[in-house]
C-alpha cells in the first residue's frame, strides 16, 4: 500500500508535536498521508474516552501539561507553556477548512502543520474565520474559495464521514495513524509506525 491514514483533530497538541516526524517518516517511506480530521469530541464520547470536563487536574496536570513539556523538548519543537487561551473553541472550521483544501486536490500537509503551529505556539485561535484566512494564506492557498467551500454540505458531509470511519476503527484519540491496517494511537508511537513501515508486526491475535 502507498498510504498512511491519520485521523486527528486540527487543535490536537500531540498530533502538532509529531506533525514534522510524521511527515519526515511518511515521506522517507514514500508514503501518502491521508488527512482525516474528525469531530474529535464525537469520538471521545462515543469510543468511551473520558471528555475533557470529566479528566481530573491530576490527569490533566501530568498528560497535557508535563507530557507536553518533555515531547516537546525530545521533538525538538517549540510550544505554548500554558493552555491555549481558546483550546475550548469549536475545532469544526479548522478542520474543515482542511477537508476543503483536500477536496480542492491540494496538498494539506504544510497547512495542517501551521495551523496546529500557529494554536500552539503563537496561541491563534482556530475559530476565528479571520485567522483562518491568514493562515491559509500564508500556506499559499486561495484563502476565500476554501473558506467558502469549508461551509459547504459537501465537506460537512466528509467531516461526518471521517468521524464515522473513526468510530467504525475504534480510533479513540488525536492522533492516531492507520499503517496497512495496523492502528497506532499517539506520536509517542511514531516510532512504531516508522518500524510498521519497514517491517510489519506479526499480528497476534491471530497466531
């Protein structure tokens, strides 16, 4: 096969930080990726993962604010050292703005990386059509059209679809890579997907 599907949310703090090693890996695997963003709170809801209301401080103290820091440092990658001030907003315009650009035939990987850069380190705010456009225009991309489209029946009609497909593959988290059809939760596993690459893992349910 000659691609690996992602599912993710466009506000997701780990997809960004495994977002360049993602792409590097996929590429050095001459690899497509197939860009799947999703209703990420649908997922979490519906696969059994606790919402964000429900996770303790404890949790969130350790998970999205120490793990972040030392991914961050072991990536290499720069990141907010609090919260998103507007990481509570609707991810739904990011991430469709992103299947708009799909359905244009574009290539997502250099927008989808600068809109999780751009939340998690200049602290932009997704849901805001204004910063949108300056977003996607910065990638080189004909911001109206695709914002115009992102509205459309038609890419709603695909963000369900992915949502769905997620549930379907028991996807439980952003983000999660989908090799051969070996599924792999979290970019502390991109190492994983890059060994699933060269040499796939013996399934062991079957033997």
């Amino acid at each position: 096969m000659s691609e690996i599907t992602y599912y993710y949310a466009a506000y997701s703090g780990f997809a960004y930080l495994g977002s360049r090693r993602f792409q590097e890996i996929a590429k050095q695997a001459q690899r497509t990726i197939v860009h799947k963003p999703i209703d990420l709170e649908v997922v979490l809801s519906e696969n059994g993962s606790q919402s964000w209301a429900d996770r303790t401080k404890a949790h969130l103290d350790y998970y999205f604010r120490r793990e972040l820091e030392r991914w961050s440092e072991y990536r290499q990658v720069s990141v907010l050292k609090q919260r998103p001030t507007y990481h509570g907003n609707s991810t739904n315009p990011a991430n469709k703005l992103l299947i708009a650009a799909i359905v244009s035939g574009l290539n997502v990987n250099q927008l989808s990386h600068q809109l999780m850069t751009k939340h998690w380190v200049e602290d932009a705010d997704l849901a805001d059509k204004d910063t949108l456009i300056v977003i996607t225009e910065s990638a080189g991309f004909n911001a109206q059209e695709l914002m115009d489209l992102a509205d459309s029946s038609e890419v709603d009609v695909i963000y369900r679809q992915n949502t769905q497909d997620a549930l379907d593959l028991s996807v439980f988290g952003s983000p999660t890579y989908i090799v051969d059809g070996d599924m792999f939760y979290g970019q502390d596993h991109l190492e994983l997907v890059e060994r699933a690459l060269n040499s796939p893992f013996l399934n062991r349910l079957s033997l």
